[in-house]
C-alpha cells in the first residue's frame, strides 16, 4: 500500500479538513475584551458589579468607571454577549459619568493627571492594551501560579489594610524598593514580590536579581528586577505600597498630622441611658489628644459626643510623635465591628449618633495600645464572641 500523507489519510477517512481561521478581532476588539475580563473576575469574587465611591478601593472604582464606558459603547454589547452572562452590560449604569470629561474620570478614581492626547470619549482609557500587558512580562510570561492559595490571603490582607490606614498607595519612583514581601500596582492588578535570586552585576554595572512575582489574578513571573522596575515607569498608574512598619505613629520626624506628645485616653460614661447603665463596664471611649484630658472632657454632660453625661477616665497612656489619624483608622478597623449603635438626641432635640465607643473590655484595649508599640497590631483581629485580640 502506498504511503499516504496527512492530507490524503484524513480525506480517506472522510474527514473534511478546513484552514485554520485566523483571528479576526483588531486590536480595540482585543483591549475591550480584556477590559471586561477583569470586570468579570471582580463580579465572580465579590457577587456584584463594581460601584463607585470614595470608600472602595481603586480597583472597584476603575472597574466601576470602565464598565460605564463599556455600557456606552453600542460594539460593545455585540463583541461581549457571549462572556456576559451575569447581565453586566444591561445592569443601570453605577453613576452617572455622562457628564463627566477625561479629567473628572481620572478624579473619579483618585489618578493624577495624563497627557490630553486622547480626545475621542470612546476611547477606553482605562483598559489595558497589550502593550501595558506585556510591560509586566518584559522578560518571562505570567504562568498560572500552582500555590496561589497561599498567597491570596496577602492580597486580601493587603486589600484590608489599605482600606484602614495602615497601608498607603504611592506614586512608584527610583527609590523604592523590590524586596521579598513589597507590594506594588501594575496594570491594576497587585503584585507581589515572592522571593528573590542572587544579586549580580549587569554589563552596566547596575544590580539585578531574578525575582518571583505573584499577581492578583493567580498568575506568576519569574522576571529581572530591572525589567520589573521599566514595566512600573512605563504605566502611568502604577504604585508602590507602603509597608506595615507603621511609618510615622511612632516616628522620629514629625509629621503635618503628628502630636509630638500625645495621650491615648479611655473613658467610661456615666450615663443614665439603660443600655449605657446596663453595659457600663464594657462600653468605652478611645480618643486622642495633644492636650490635657481633663480640659477636653470638662463640659460632657453637655456634648453629645459624651453621651451627654460626666465621664471617668478609665486609662491613659503617653506616646510620642503620633500620628493622630492613622491611630484612629486603627482602632476604628480594629473594633469597628462592636462600635456602639445608640442614637441620642442633643441639648436642641436633634438626634445624634456618639461615635468612637466601643463595646469592648479595658484590657482588650490595653493590649491593643501595646500591640500599636511593638508594631504587631497590623496582625490582630478582634473576636467578639471571646472578647480576645487574635493573630
């Protein structure tokens, strides 16, 4: 039997062969697609669409904007109908960006200004081309990351304590650092620096390493920390992310929102509300102040936030150099969960809700002020059921 080639077996097996189709999508097709994608991944983690709002993270408030722009586009419907199955496209847009130009969109998201050389409002600024994409693969394409089960509780963490304070966004400059456990915004996923090879010289004579890189869609990179460092100065929106060290609360610079000797100070009222009488000794105020603590409270019984009533202090302690802001985000994320819910009307009959109370017992506390000292308590949570300061 003659031997056949490829083409004549298949034909005598009765298969039709068909040339393999070549894509048809233009790269603006392409950019849309991978804008959605990312919508998508957000819908399936958290079970809604994106929103806007100052109190959500940049990358809601991105999606949140993208996804209006996705809802104006008429190509959009067409080219997305098969991959939107939760109906995104067809859901009311989240806020009204209609109005909105270039520059209120970039406000919207809380980004710096960019260079005005896009004007077609169709445009999807804010969707990464593939350009953007392969910055972050310079050297090594993303894989998907086969223990990324560990590392997305960090991303989670992280997401928290950006959220609370304890974390901050900067704009990425030649002075930050690529170390194990540095976190930085590229392409508006987070990365993660995962570990870190040995440092040699380039023909330059410039340090480099080969690095680990976790992303915040489960994939990986094992990348040149110099091509890291160009893909961050090629996007315009990326950051670095500040450590948990806790930075200025207890620095040695002081700072525009620092007291340079501070008191923490607890109170306990003396209400006669039945719910204030009844949980006396579990209900406190945490307050900070540069001045005297018995100056602050003289006159209570007549502010609401005192719960209009005399008050006792319970407990105080001296700190230096703090940084009165950051300690209250930190408390606020640490009890938030059992802040007092009592609303109480005012000298003029108007309701008012006390904040800064806490349903928590004065020991809790006294730990917490200790863990803000040495620094651990970016790892503490607060469990209401055993009264107890976990992690």
């Amino acid at each position: 039997m003659a031997e056949m080639d490829d083409d004549a077996l298949l034909e005598a097996l009765g298969v039709e062969v068909a040339p393999l189709k070549a894509s048809s999508r233009t790269p603006r097709e392409e950019r849309i697609i991978a804008g959605f994608e990312d919508i998508l991944r957000f819908h399936q983690t958290h079970g809604r669409a994106p929103l806007h709002g100052e109190g959500r993270d940049i990358f809601e408030r991105l999606y949140a904007v993208r996804l209006d722009q996705l809802r104006k586009l008429p190509e959009a419907r067409a080219l997305l109908a098969e991959l939107d199955g939760p109906g995104l496209l067809s859901g009311a847009a989240a806020a009204d960006v209609n109005g909105l130009d270039e520059d209120a969109l970039l406000a919207e998201l809380g980004i710096g200004d960019k260079p005005a050389d896009q004007n077609d409002i169709t445009v999807l600024r804010h969707v990464r081309s593939s350009t953007e994409k392969r910055a972050a693969e310079e050297i090594a394409d993303r894989t998907p990351c086969a223990d990324f089960d560990k590392f997305q509780p960090l991303f989670e963490q992280v997401e928290r304590e950006l959220k609370a304070g304890v974390r901050q966004s900067r704009q990425f400059g030649r002075d930050s650092s690529f170390k194990v456990g540095n976190f930085f915004v590229l392409g508006g996923l987070l990365v993660y620096v995962a570990e870190q090879g040995d440092i040699f010289r380039t023909g330059n004579n410039e340090q480099d390493a080969r690095l680990r890189v976790i992303y915040s869609n489960g994939t990986e990179s094992n990348l040149l920390m110099r091509s890291l460092q160009r893909a961050l100065y090629k996007d315009e929106n990326a950051r670095m992310l500040t450590g948990t060290d806790m930075g200025p609360l207890f620095g040695d610079a002081l700072e525009p929102d620092d007291i340079e000797t501070g008191t923490i100070y607890v109170l306990r009222s003396l209400s006669s509300h039945p719910f204030v009488a009844e949980h006396r000794e579990l209900i406190h105020k945490i307050g900070v102040t540069g001045g005297n603590v018995e100056a602050r409270i003289a006159n209570a019984e007549k502010d609401a936030t005192y719960l209009l009533a005399d008050v006792e202090v319970v407990a105080t302690y001296k700190l230096h150099n703090l940084n009165r802001t950051r300690l209250e985000n930190i408390f606020h994320r640490l009890f938030g969960a059992v802040q007092l819910d009592l609303t109480i009307e005012d000298r003029f009959g108007h309701p008012v809700k006390p904040r800064e109370w806490f349903l928590v017992p004065l020991h809790v506390i006294d730990e917490a002020v200790q863990r803000i000292r040495d620094g651990s308590i970016t790892e503490a949570v607060y469990d209401p059921k055993t009264a107890q300061l976990a992690g």
